[in-house]
C-alpha cells in the first residue's frame, strides 16, 4: 500500500479493508506519499463520498488509527464526527527564530506559536496578518536544520479573526510526510480548533467549580422534533446529537424554529412523552 501511494504521489491515499470490530463500517488505512497516518480529514470524507455513491448507505463508521471515525453524506453535504478525539499537547516551546527562517519570513512575523495534534501533530504557527500566511514559502534547508527533530516538524501556519463566525486563514507544510505543502488539511484544522479551545482564558472557568454530576439524559427519556429542512443545524447532525442521547425522533418538514412553524407536531410530541412518561411512573 505505501509503494502504491508514493507512484500515485497524491497528498492522501486510502485503502478501504474489511473491518477489526464488527461496529464499523470498515477499516480505512491512509497514506502519504511517505508514511501512513493514523487519521486526515478530507481522504476520511472523500473515502465516504465514493462509498455513497456505490450504495444507498449514508452514515459510515470508519476504523482508523485513531478509532472510529463516524462520517454521515445527507445529499451533497457531508459531516466529520470525531466522538473522542484524544488530543495531544506538549510543553516544549517551538523554535520561532528557526520556525520563521524555514517559512522565509522576518522573526517579528509570528505572534505566538504552540505544538497540538489529534492523530497528526503539528506546529502551530500563529502570524501577524493573513498577508504574512500568503508570503510564506518553505525553505527545506532551513526547515530541516532548525525544525526537523522537534515535537513536530509540520508547521500549520495561519492567521485571522477568532471571532465566533469569523474565518481562520491557513497553509500547511508536511514535508517529512512527503508533502511539502497540502493544499486542505482537515486533521490540522480539528487540532487547531481543539487547542484554540484549551488555550482559551474560558477553558479553565468553564470546568471551574462543583461538578453538575452525571447527564440528565442518561437517566431520562428524551423526545427531539428534527426539521428536515433545518439550514442553520443541518439534519444529520440534529440526528446525530438525538441518537446519541437515546432520544425518541418525531420529523416534521420544517426549518429551524420547527416547533414555531409546527406547533401541532410540536404538541404532539409533548403530549407523547408526558403520556410515555406518566405510564412508567409506578
């Protein structure tokens, strides 16, 4: 398989395999031109593209390196779910002197700069305007003296608005992976979210004082009305959240306020579980 991928030279190569549990679709192996690894987002979604359009299954569980990976295709929208991610962090302080000579950019360039991976690790590279992302090129002399050997020598370079909404600009460089520069990097955009998030003042409040205990919905039954027309949560994710909670789906043709427009499916389904709930009362 890795022969293979290196004279296909593409950025990814997947082999889809008869799976190891029995709970998943199928066992996914990807590869760059140099190594396989142990998850990438977008070859996780392409392999479930192709496989859509073989067959009239639309939801996929995919065995990778990293565990199930859960695809689901609704028409020509497809969502990424990664239920644990174990994601990985180091103390080690990347080498930003040497960083920026390796991107052919002044030192003053990066503002701040942190190692985060889930199932890839990367360098995180924050610069101080989507400009500076868009002059960077790779010197791989320099990069191989001054990044090679660190927690990770693939640089995720970016810059941006980290508004709620607001968009991130990024490249990525992966050249021990054989692949100097890729053009859509779906693991490092899930690491970067992640670390964003723990690196946030708001992280540590949020998980500050007395544990709430265990989920309501572990012990309680669940109803959820799905609009099917929902543009602003997509139904495969509003599907995804309700089976997860074990949650009884009543579906209405509606957009997102459903139980404005449906008031009467609304009703209905209250009525249901108050009904559903007063018979298992003893």
């Amino acid at each position: 398989m890795q022969q293979l991928a290196w004279e296909f030279n593409f950025s990814e190569t997947t082999f889809v395999l008869p799976p190891s549990d029995p709970s998943c679709t199928c066992r996914v192996r990807i590869f760059t031109p140099r190594q396989e690894l142990p998850f990438a987002g977008h070859p996780t979604v392409g392999t479930a593209a192709v496989l859509a359009s073989l067959s009239d299954d639309k939801q996929f569980v995919f065995e990778e390196g990293i565990g199930p990976v859960r695809v689901d295709v609704d028409g020509e929208s497809m969502r990424l779910y990664l239920d644990s991610p174990r994601y990985e962090s180091s103390s080690e302080a990347p080498p930003t002197a040497e960083i920026a000579r390796a991107l052919s950019l002044p030192d003053d360039a990066i503002s701040d700069s942190w190692y985060g991976g889930i199932g890839l690790k990367f360098g995180f590279v924050r610069l101080a305007s989507p400009e500076l992302v868009d002059r960077a090129v790779l010197d791989k002399d320099a990069w191989a003296s001054g990044v090679v050997g660190t927690w990770s020598a693939e640089l995720y370079v970016f810059a941006g608005d980290f508004r709620d909404g607001a968009r991130v600009h990024a490249r990525s460089f992966a050249p021990a992976l054989g692949v100097d520069e890729d053009p859509a990097t779906g693991s490092a955009c899930a690491s970067l979210a992640a670390s964003l998030a723990q690196r946030s003042p708001y992280a540590a409040a949020a998980f500050a004082g007395t544990p709430s205990g265990a989920p309501a919905w572990k012990t309680l039954p669940c109803w959820y009305l799905l609009g099917t027309q929902d543009k602003a949560i997509p139904s495969a994710l509003q599907r995804f959240m309700a089976e997860r909670v074990g949650a009884t789906i009543v579906k209405v043709p509606a957009s997102h306020v459903s139980f404005v427009s449906q008031p009467e499916a609304a009703t209905q389904l209250i009525l249901q579980a108050v009904e559903a709930t007063a018979a298992a009362q003893p």
